[in-house]
C-alpha cells in the first residue's frame, strides 16, 4: 500500500491532479499497485477563508505519505509570495527535498518553438538544487523609505548542499547518457560560484565514467536554445536551475506537459511531484487544461515509490496521446478537452 497525499490547490491545479488521479487508478489496476489517497483542501481559497494556505499541523499531516501530489497554488487576490511561502517553500524545506527535477523532451506532435529542436532528439534533465543557494531568507531591509534604503539578501552554499546535489546529477546520469554540465558563473559571483565549481570538479573525480563541463550561466541559456539536443543532466544552484528549467521546458514546446518532482533522496521525507505550469486563473474552470504535466510528474511518483514499469506505461500512454492530434489540448494547438485527454489515456491503459 502506497499512501499519496494530494494537494490539488488553485485553479486547474484541481482539474489537472482530478485527471491524475483517474490515469493513477488505471494503471493501478493494470500493475496490481494499491494507492491510497488523502486530498487535503490546502489552497488560496482556504487562505482568504481561514487566514493560512494551510492548518498549522499541516506538515505534520503529510510527514507519513509515501509521496505527495500537487496540483498548482496561486490566485488572484492572494499575493504570490503568499502562496508560494505558505505552502510549497515548508514543505520542500521541511522535507529536505533538495533535488528539484525536471525532464525535459520534445515529443512527437508537440512543436518547439525553437526551429533546431526536433522531436526525438532533445532529451534532457535539469537537476535544480531545491533548498538553499540564492533562495534563503538571510538578509533584510535597513531605513525604509529613507533615500539611503537598502536590501541585503545573502546567498548560501553548503559543502554538504553542493556535494549531494552534484552527485545526485552524476550518478542520474550513468542512468542515460552519462554527461553533466554544471551551471556556474564563477567569473561574475566571485565567493559561491568558484566553491560550487571547486565541489563538481571534486565530486566529479569520483565518476570517472561520466563526461562533464561547466558553462557560465549566460551561455547556457544561448547554448540551450541553439543546440538543445546536445544536453542530458544540466546541475544548477537553485536560482541558476529555476531560470533554466523554465527556460528548457518552453523549449520542449508547451509549460502544460513539463512535469517535476522535489525529491529527497534519502527517503526519510515523503517527496513531492507537481507540474511545472500555475493555476492558470484565464482557462481555469473551462475543462480545457492539458492535464499532462500532471499525469508525466505521476509518473515520476510511480518512479520514485518504486514502480518503473507502471510509470513507463504512463510515459508511453501520454506520447501516444500526443502523437494524434484529435488528442491534443488547445495549448498545443488541438481542441481537445481535458476529459477527452484522460478518456484517451485510460483507453490505452486498460
Ligand atoms: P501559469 O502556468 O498558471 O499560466 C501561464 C500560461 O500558460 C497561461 O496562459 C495558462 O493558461 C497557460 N497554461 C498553464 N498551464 C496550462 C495547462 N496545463 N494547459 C493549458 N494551458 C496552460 O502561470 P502564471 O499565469 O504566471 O501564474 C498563475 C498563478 O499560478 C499565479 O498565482 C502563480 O503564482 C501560480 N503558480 C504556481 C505554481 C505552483 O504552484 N508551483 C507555479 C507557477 C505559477
Ligand atoms: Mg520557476
């Protein structure tokens, strides 16, 4: 028995985890896996109702699922910052998620809007460090108001932080394609890059069969549009690997496909699998969302509770779905409803 708490949150978030759900079930039944599910009405509809994104012993609540599935927070009228702070930042700290994963490929039927991307040939990871670097709340705001006002947020890298987050990247790799590239910019951040650069070169010694290099942020991202294809595992600070994983998914064609998974490793802490895409407030209600980012980071949770076989069928399902394009939702330019995506995808389950 596997116990899945899920968050659907705001907007299309619940649409979209409603559909994950179902194709969950499905391959459930195929593969003999029993999922329980626990649906917690955490969301900005709660806050404005309740004053919290959550209860206070929300955390608490989660700490025995076997993973968590979460749909999107985000509305208008509650401050992003509020939603993002109130909900998803406890719960990847509190979990020690620090990886942050995000798959990125050109399907067939989907169109990139880069012109050297084709279907088939980018195919790529990018491995975001999830839990410190430029994302910490050490700083502040002196004389405010004051014309001599000023804000200092300090970035924070831990030799322990870098190192598992680079081997978690290496040893990815030896699973594909085996060849990192590091995200730096030791030429400009003269403190924490040169030491996130000295901890790959170290870390990377100890994966002699896996090629690598490091690329100046800036660069990256040319590189990235130019020449997707030649990427596997891309491993970034926590800031470098948000633009990026961004970045890397508009490439891939379409933000309602790309899934991702906050990860901790190490198993202690239940992780947590969310599409890439927000809450979507001009389609929300419309049953139009493309609920694939969903069900694709379903599928990374099938992989993660140990379960690669059912999760392959459910990477197989959605590629057969976008190759036809009665099946396509209008964000890639079909017409088909987010029902008759999940209608297409539990045919082929069954
Ligand atoms: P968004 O991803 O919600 O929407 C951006 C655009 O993409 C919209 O035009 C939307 O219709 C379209 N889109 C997104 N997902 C789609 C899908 N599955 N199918 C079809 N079209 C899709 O980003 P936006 O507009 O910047 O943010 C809206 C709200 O979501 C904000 O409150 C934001 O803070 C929140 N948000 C939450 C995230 C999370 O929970 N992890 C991530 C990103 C945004
Ligand atoms: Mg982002």
């Amino acid at each position: 028995m596997r116990r899945i708490a899920v968050i659907p949150g705001d907007g299309i978030g619940v649409e979209v985890t409603g559909a994950a759900r179902q194709v969950l079930d499905a391959v459930a039944r195929r593969h003999g896996l029993r999922l329980a599910y626990e649906e917690y009405d955490w969301s900005c509809q709660r806050y404005l109702a309740e004053g919290a994104m959550m209860p206070p012993d929300g955390l608490d609540r989660l700490r025995p699922a076997d993973a968590i599935l979460l749909g999107a927070v985000g509305w208008p009228g509650v401050a992003d910052h509020v939603s993002l702070w109130g909900l998803l930042i406890p719960i990847r700290r509190t979990f020690r998620q620090y990886v942050n994963l995000r798959p990125i490929r050109v399907l067939p039927g989907v169109e990139s809007p880069v012109r050297g991307a084709r279907p088939g040939e980018v195919d790529l990871v990018v491995v975001r460090e999830n839990v410190e670097g430029e994302y910490s709340e050490i700083g502040g705001r002196l004389h405010r108001g004051d014309p001599a006002e000023l804000a200092v947020q300090e970035a924070v890298f831990t030799r322990v932080g870098v190192s598992r987050i680079v081997d978690y990247a290496f040893t990815l790799a030896r699973t594909r394609r085996s060849y990192v590239t590091s995200a730096t910019k030791s030429n400009g951040i003269v403190h924490t890059m040169p030491f996130w650069d000295e901890i790959v070169a170290e870390r990377a010694a100890g994966y002699p069969d896996v090629r690598w290099d490091a690329e100046h942020i800036d660069a990256l991202a040319a590189k990235l549009v130019l020449q997707p294809e030649r990427f596997d595992v891309i491993v970034g600070s926590n800031l470098f690997g948000d633009i990026l994983s961004d970045l890397a998914a508009a490439v891939a064609g379409s933000i309602g496909i790309a899934p991702s998974a906050n990860l901790d490793p190490t198993g202690t802490f239940p992780s947590m699998f969310e599409p890439v895409h927000g809450s979507a407030p001009d389609i929300a209600g419309q049953g139009v969302a493309n609920p694939l980012g969903a069900v694709w980071s379903a599928a990374l949770m099938l992989d993660h509770l140990g379960a690669p076989a059912a999760a392959a069928d459910v990477v197989g399902a959605i590629e057969t779905c976008l190759r036809d394009s009665a099946t396509r939702t209008r964000d890639l330019g079909g017409t088909a409803t987010t029902r008759e995506v999940v209608d297409a995808l539990l045919d082929r389950l069954r």
